[in-house]
C-alpha cells in the first residue's frame, strides 16, 4: 500500500518513506502494469475488434494501433471474424459476448450503422475510418474526399486528363472520393467521363481483373487512382505484363500506404492514410467514455478526423503529349 501511495503520489507517506520507495524503485528499474492496476480495481474493460481476413493489410495496421492502446490502458481486447455472406448477424454473435466496447473496421461499420445496430444495444461501438461520417456512430477517419481531391489534382498538373477512378461499391468511401476526383476535374474544366470510374472489391484479385479489362481490353486511361494499395498492387502487375512503361505509359497511385506500396518496383505513390494511429485514437476514447460516462468525451455520433498524407514516389510521371 504504501508502494501504491507513492506512486500515486498520495500525499500520505512520510518524506523518508517516499524517497526510499522511489530510490527502490529507480534501482529495481520498476514500471507500475498498467493491465495489473486495471484488474487490482476492478476495472477491466473488455473491448471487441470484429474483423474479416485476417491476411489484410488493413487489419494489421489496426491491430497495430489497437493493441497499443489497450496495452496502455489496462483493457482486454477480444477478437472474432464474420462472414461476408452475412455479417450482421456476425456482429449481433459477437455483441452477446459481454463486451463493453466495439471497433468496427471498414466497410462493416458502415453496415452496421445502416442496419440501426447502435441503437438496438447498449454496447458502445466506433468506427474506424468510415469512408463517411454515420449517423448513430462516433468514428475516427480521414477526409477521404480531400485526399481524392489531392492526388487527382496532382495527376492533372502534370497533365494527366484520362484518369480512372477505382471505387468500392456500396460503400460511402465511394461517394466520398467521387466528389473529391470531380471536383478537382471540376477546377481543371474537365468534363467528367463517367466510363473512367470503375468498381471493384478492394483486393488484389479483383484488382488483376478490373486491370486486365482496362489495360488490356479497352485502354483509355493514362493514370489511375487505385482503391487501396493492393489494387494498385495489380494494376502495375499487368501493366508490366503488358510490356506498359509505369510511369511513362501509365501512373498508378494507390491508397493507405501499406508495406506492399514500397515492396514493388516501381515503388507506389500513395495516399498515407495512419490505420493503426486511427485505432489506438478510437480505442483510448471509446475506453475513456466508458471509464468516464460523465466526461465530455462521451461518444455522440460524431467525427474525428486525423490528417492524411500524400507519399509520392516513383509510379507518377508526367503524361505523354
């Protein structure tokens, strides 16, 4: 107890007693177990991470920044994975586990607020870079229409006019960077050409089949905005099967920036979008609201948003005259 005092810096210890239990502590090389504390009170918190694909990118940078957090703050983090065929009923499974708290990746956080599940349980549930701000939902994201905006820009000024766009269907990332991409169009007085703006799931197979069609079969575009890194990860696949120049013939930009972005050759200019910093801020105020049920970081539906970053390297060039 009188350890606990000290380093709580109580004031009840006498000075003697607190300067042998700090010079212990400095000779011992002591750090107080944040998880230990958590259990000695009673506060242990159990926070749920649902995912799909436990091979994704995505999910190691959110694991990343997940674990960091409740390692930090003495929580408990329990996984569990969902069906794509059905994942509501995935979530609703994995809700009835006694969780105090929810992180939803994307695109399931979009899901689950479309289906009103935050209003149908008490558990308190976040959502971890929404392409959108959600109604019923507290979310930590980047401005995915700025970002678009951003590198669609960077292509025209160097005088790219045939860019395609690569979006997820369904999703509200797709709106988002949709707005971004005409509108910077938009200031170059480019009239949109809606035969640009493909759709696909965001994985590297699906890349190689969107890419297949579009370079192969029908090629138009001299630069295209990939839907993440993996997809951008195919794109350069073909386009060197196809004996295309990157970047001279095309230039292929990706998003995230994920380790795959800098694996390849030519290496990916990309968008930075910082997953694991996004899940350790929605972990430390998710746990905090519940903690703090009165403090002003209560979750309310609303955004937080973090900043991106646009890494260029070597799949950009200037288009061809």
């Amino acid at each position: 107890m009188t350890v606990s005092n000290v380093l709580n810096n109580r004031p009840v210890v006498q000075p003697a007693t607190r300067e042998a239990v700090l010079k212990a502590v400095k000779t011992l090389n002591y750090t107080p177990n944040s998880a230990a504390r958590a259990l000695a009170s009673a506060a242990t918190l159990r926070i749920g991470l649902i995912h799909h694909g436990a091979e994704s990118a995505l999910l190691s940078a959110i694991l990343v920044g997940t674990l960091r957090a409740v390692s930090r703050l003495g929580a408990q983090l329990v996984m569990d994975t969902y069906d794509s065929a059905d994942p509501i009923t995935g979530v609703e499974r994995f809700l009835k586990m006694d969780l105090d708290g929810l992180l939803l990746p994307p695109p399931l956080c979009e899901m689950v607020s479309a289906a009103g599940l935050p209003e149908r349980y008490d558990t308190k549930m976040i959502a971890l870079a929404p392409g959108g701000e959600l109604p019923n939902m507290d979310c930590v994201r980047i401005d995915d229409e700025q970002a678009t905006y951003e590198i669609t820009r960077i292509l025209l000024e160097k005088g790219h006019r045939r860019i395609g766009l690569v979006t997820l269907p369904g999703a509200l990332v797709a709106v988002s960077r949709l707005r971004g991409y005409l509108r910077a169009l938009g200031e170059f007085g480019i009239a949109p050409d809606m035969n640009l703006v493909w759709e696909a799931r965001p994985t590297f197979d699906a890349g190689l089949e969107l890419a297949e069609r579009v370079l192969i079969e029908d090629r138009d575009a001299t630069a295209v905005l990939a839907g993440n890194d993996d997809m951008a990860a195919a794109f350069v696949n073909v386009a060197l099967r196809q004996n295309l120049s990157i970047p001279d013939d095309i230039s292929i930009i990706g998003f995230d920036d994920s380790p795959i972005a800098v694996k390849i050759w030519p290496s990916l200019t990309t968008v930075r979008q910082p997953l694991a910093q996004i899940a350790e801020q929605a972990t430390d105020r998710l746990v905090d609201a519940l903690r703090n049920p009165n403090s002003a970081n209560q979750i309310s539906a609303k955004a937080i948003y973090v900043d991106f970053e646009v890494i260029e390297r070597l799949s950009v060039g200037t288009a061809r005259s």
